[in-house]
C-alpha cells in the first residue's frame, strides 16, 4: 500500500490480517480485511461475537499490531511507525471512547476533559474547550468529579475529552453499553452531530441496531471478514441484516 492514502479516507486498513496462536491453537480474528472510513463520516461497525469488530477498530486505531497488511490514518501507515511515534499519533491525532469512561477518579470533569492536552504539555484554545462543553452539555458539571455524574453525564465527559485535541479520527468502543437507553440516546446524538457539524470522523464498533442507526453507514464482519456492507442504516434494517446471518455469522 502506498503511504499517502487518498484525501476522502480519514484511515484505511489495506489486506488487514490478524492471527493469535499457531498451528490447531490458531485463530484468525482478522482474514484480509480491506475497508476505508471516509472524513467526515460516523460509521458503525457490528458482528457477531468474535467477529473481529474489535480487533479491527483496535489495529486502526494504533492499539494493536497486525500479523500483515497495513493500515494508515490519514497519510500516515501506522506499520511504519515505531513505538514513541505511534504514541505521538494516538495522543495528538486520534481519540477515543471506551465503554467504560476511563475517567480519572480524582479530577474533576474539567481537568478529565483537559487531560490530553495536560499530558501533552499543550494549553487548550479556550474557544474550541468551549464549544465542546457546550456540545456535551456540562458546563453546570464541571467541577464535579466522576462519582459525582450519572453514566450518561460520565460518558459524554470522555466524548468531550476525546474531542479536545481535534482529533482527525475518534474511535469508540461499545460508547453506550454501560447507559440507560435515554442516555445512549444523548451521546449517539452528540457523536452524529460531531460529524454533520463539525466534520469528525467517528468509527464505532457496537452491537445494538439502534446505536448502528445513528450512523451513515454499518459495516457487518463475519469471521474476520467484511461480509456486508450498509449506507442510511435504520434499526429495522440493521436488526434484519443481522438475523440473516447463521451461527457462524455468515449469510444464511
């Protein structure tokens, strides 16, 4: 794969493949995976259990190591970049958001969003902090600590920390598998707006179909392989595109 990944891609994986153990022991969570995530774009991607959804968004996002191919964030290929640079990148232009908040207990919501730029030595454009406080909706919170906010209020704290750096891609993993359906609702919301206003790049891997639906588009793995693939999604339609797969999660 070239380095210089096209202007559109905001990451790419090229042939992507992965493989824990060997010989009877081994399994191929990743078979030669090929897929772009378009700027600008929210997109979701569901699976079975075991279907390599994870392991995907894990390479892409510099968490994870392939066994081959290659995968690049902008024109960036992150297979050729050593340990101190992969670290630069995810800090200064990838973000993240982890189903279970990953907020620092003892600082409040404020210095939870800052955090990033802190570790990084960077002050924050008091303008772009604003805004994003005011996206997520908790300039009342800010002094609050973690135990202090509800999940939903928790959640949207590491969707605002996860914006702070301007990332050109935020990852996000299962972000509302430990909320009430209301407070799903809100940080989807947020998560599609960050896209159609302000031009983010979301990749989210779930398996809720109406999470899916607040995408533009779902991406359905099978076996370590894309097997399908859906723009405008509904619930409905991403809940009967998953039951037609079998057990082994491939097209009945």
């Amino acid at each position: 794969m070239s380095v210089d990944a096209p202007a559109t891609a905001a990451a790419r994986a090229d042939t992507l493949s992965k493989v824990y153990g060997e010989g009877e022991a081994e399994v191929r969570a990743l078979d030669g995976v090929s897929v772009e995530f378009a700027t600008g774009r929210l997109t979701a991607i569901m699976g079975p259990s075991g279907s390599g959804k994870s392991t995907l968004m894990h390479i892409c996002a510099g968490l994870d190591d392939a066994t081959s191919g290659a995968v690049s964030i902008g024109s960036t290929d992150l297979t050729q970049l050593g340990d101190s640079d992969l670290t630069r990148l995810r800090r200064d232009r990838v973000g993240f958001i982890f189903q279970s908040f990953n907020l620092v207990p003892t600082l409040t919501a404020l210095e939870n969003i800052t955090l990033p730029l802190d570790i990084a030595g960077r002050k924050p454009d008091q303008e772009w902090l604003d805004e994003i406080i005011d996206m997520v909706g908790m300039r009342d919170r800010l002094r609050n600590k973690p135990n202090q906010l509800s999940g939903g209020q928790q959640q949207r704290v590491a969707a605002a920390r996860a914006l702070i750096t301007r990332p050109e891609i935020i990852f996000a993993d299962e972000p509302t598998g430990n909320l009430d359906s209301r407070a799903g609702a809100e940080v989807l919301a947020f998560l599609r707006d960050s896209a159609d206003t302000h031009g983010q790049t979301v990749v989210m891997v779930t398996h809720d179909p109406t999470a899916a639906s607040y995408a533009h588009r779902v991406i359905f793995l099978a076996d370590g392989k894309i097997v399908d693939d859906m723009d405008d999604p509904t619930a409905d339609r991403v809940l009967e595109r998953m039951k037609s797969f079998d057990a082994k999660g491939r097209r009945s």
